[in-house]
C-alpha cells in the first residue's frame, strides 16, 4: 500500500485511536496528515501539458532530458521539478531496466502472458491503462478497459486521484456489461497490483497478466488510443470543467467505437468488429432521453455562437454516464453528447463532440 494510501486512512475523528497512535500504526508521519497540500501552480500546470506532449512523442525520455527539453521551450527547470511533475503525472520514461528493484511485498506482479498467443478473438484479451489529462485550470486521469482484438473501448472512468477506486468501478461496468474475459494484461502500476483491483479479477476467474516493467510495446493498442484521443480531442480543447472534460471525452470514445474505422479490421468500426462475434451490450451511452448538467450547460454559454444555428437530425441525443472520484468517493451522473448535426441542407453534416 502506497503512503498516500496509507495517509488516507487515518481518521482525525476516531473516537478510540489517537492520530498520533493511528500514524504510528501506519508508519506516516504526523506532520503529513495535517499538513494541507499546496494547490497546483498555473506555470506547474503549463509545464505538465508540455511534458505530456512530448512524453507521446518521445515517451523514452527521463526526467534529465525532459528538463534539457523544457529548457529549449523557454521553461528551465532543474531535474528533481521535472521528476515531481513526471510523479504527479504518472509518467515514467519507458526503457529496459536491471532487475534491480522488487514490486512491494503487498502487491504482487503477474508475468506477461501475450508473448506469443495468438489473439484472434474479442472477449479472449482485456487490457487496461491510466493516461494523464491536462485542463484548462488543472488536471485528470482516465482509465480505460479496452478489448485487445476488437480495439472496442468497454468501459472508462476520469478521476481526480491515482487510487485505485476508479479502475475498480471501469473494470466492474465492463465485467457487468460484456461478461469475462480469458485474459486481462495490465503494467504494473499501483492501481492494477493492488489487491482491489485483482480481487475483482479472481473473483471472475480471469487470468492475469502484466507488463513487464518499462515496456511499452506489452500494451501497444492502448498506448495508441491515448495517442489518438488527445491529438484528436483533448488538445483540441481546454476544457474549464470536469464536466466538460466528460462530455469532450465521452463523445470522442464513442465516436472512435461507432465511427473511427480501422484499416487492420478492414475499415471496420471496433463495435462491429466487437458485434460480429460477440453482443455489445448497451450501458453509458443507452439512454435516449436528454439530459443537460449545470456544469455543462455553463460551457455551453461560454462558447462563441455559431451562425447559422446548428439543427439537430437522426438519433443524436445520447447521454453518458461519467464519474469522478471526489474526496475519495465515485460520483456519477449523465452528461448530454451530441454527435450529428445539419447546417442548412442536408448534404452538410459535422462531427461536434465536445458538447
């Protein structure tokens, strides 16, 4: 267990424990669970979207030069800045490593089991990652379940936090959704070696795999989701909400599930490749009704208007469900995703994802 992980379970409220006795328990310091933590600088925020751009590009470089990099864009920091920003992010610069450092003794690494095996089949392969998700005024992380065959995204969640909630809640909607599969591969990352995440995992009998460590080549199709959705939609638009952040998002994936066509499947979208052999069960983007959030509805007005104003046509009003891990609970709730829409004649559509 992680110390952040650690530091979160003390209750300052306990009617028996002490905080001293319940610190000395977990082994964190004291001075580290009252103190507050100092809020994300603007120039911090600036450097981490600079380091998540080229960390795509070059996703081997290392704190070094990532900060010779960022000195080169006008941003001269020194290494250990560099190193606590790549640490917040959750990057980590990808190359073979000695075997000179050993997982926790709490969590437990799974050997790679893909090398060789023929993946011809959806619902035979699962594969997972967290990716980090630069704001207008801070940050996210995403998690998404990803059928290795098909390239379908099955279930996704944004949080504000590294814990491992969730990861749990994406894998549980894609377990509750599309059934089991034989395989689930995953790095090895906290939130996936943690014993909340591979209980699930066991308790579907599923067999568990792991990258090896700085590999990234073990779990390339995520990889190039990553790639695509923010070059695709997430640089594309600063978003001002978490609420914004979901709908942008969750538009996108669905978009790259029903529309984005694959030239490996034979320019098929993944849901028909996912359909052909198996039921897609409708789940987040299912309901028909319309339903618009506040936070939503307050981007809405920040956007210039367009003229002429834009008339809705064919089976557009899907809403997603998103959630959000706040103070360490999972709140939920549908945001509206417009996909279709018809500018004067019929013969002139546009995508508009980020509603």
């Amino acid at each position: 267990m992680s110390r952040a992980e650690r530091r979160a379970m003390v209750d300052r409220q306990h009617p028996a424990l002490a905080v001293t006795r319940q610190c000395r328990l977990l082994a964190v310091s004291r001075s580290s669970v009252y103190r507050r933590s100092a809020s994300v600088s603007d120039e911090d925020r600036t450097i981490m979207a600079l380091i998540d751009r080229q960390y795509l590009a070059r996703p081997f470089y290392g704190s070094r030069r990532m900060a010779a990099w960022l000195a080169t864009q006008g941003h001269p920091v020194n290494r250990k800045r560099a190193q606590r920003l790549m640490r917040l992010m959750g990057l980590v610069a990808i190359y073979q490593r000695p075997n000179t450092s050993k997982a926790a003794a709490a969590h437990k690494v799974y050997p790679y089991l893909l090398g060789g095996l023929s993946i011809d089949r959806v619902n035979q392969v699962w594969c997972s990652d967290v990716t980090y998700i630069p704001m207008a005024n801070g940050f996210l992380y995403l998690v998404a379940i990803m059928d290795w065959h098909s390239r379908a995204v099955l279930a996704w969640r944004l949080s504000n936090t590294l814990h491992a909630d969730f990861c749990v809640a994406a894998l549980e909607e894609a377990l509750a959704r599309f059934g089991r599969p034989e395989i689930f591969n995953t790095d090895q990352g906290s939130q996936f070696t943690s014993e909340d995440f591979t209980g699930v995992l066991k308790r579907h009998e599923v067999t568990i795999s792991m990258d090896g460590r700085g590999r990234c080549m073990d779990n390339i199709f995520i990889e190039r989701l990553w790639r695509s959705l923010k070059y695709e939609e997430v640089y594309l638009h600063a978003y001002a909400s978490v609420a914004a952040a979901k709908a942008g998002i969750g538009g996108w994936l669905s978009f790259y599930n029903e529309e984005r066509l694959h030239q490996s499947h034979g320019y098929r979208t993944p849901r028909a490749v996912y359909e052909a052999q198996s039921a897609w069960t409708i789940g987040r983007t299912g309901v028909n009704r319309l339903h618009r959030s506040a936070g939503a509805d307050r981007d809405r007005q920040l956007r210039p208007e367009i003229s002429p104003p834009l008339r809705p046509c064919g089976p557009l009003h899907r809403q997603r469900q998103g959630s959000t891990m706040i103070d360490g609970r999972l709140t939920e709730k549908l945001i509206p995703v417009i996909h279709v829409f018809h500018r004067g004649n019929h013969n002139n559509k546009e995508n508009y994802n980020n509603t």
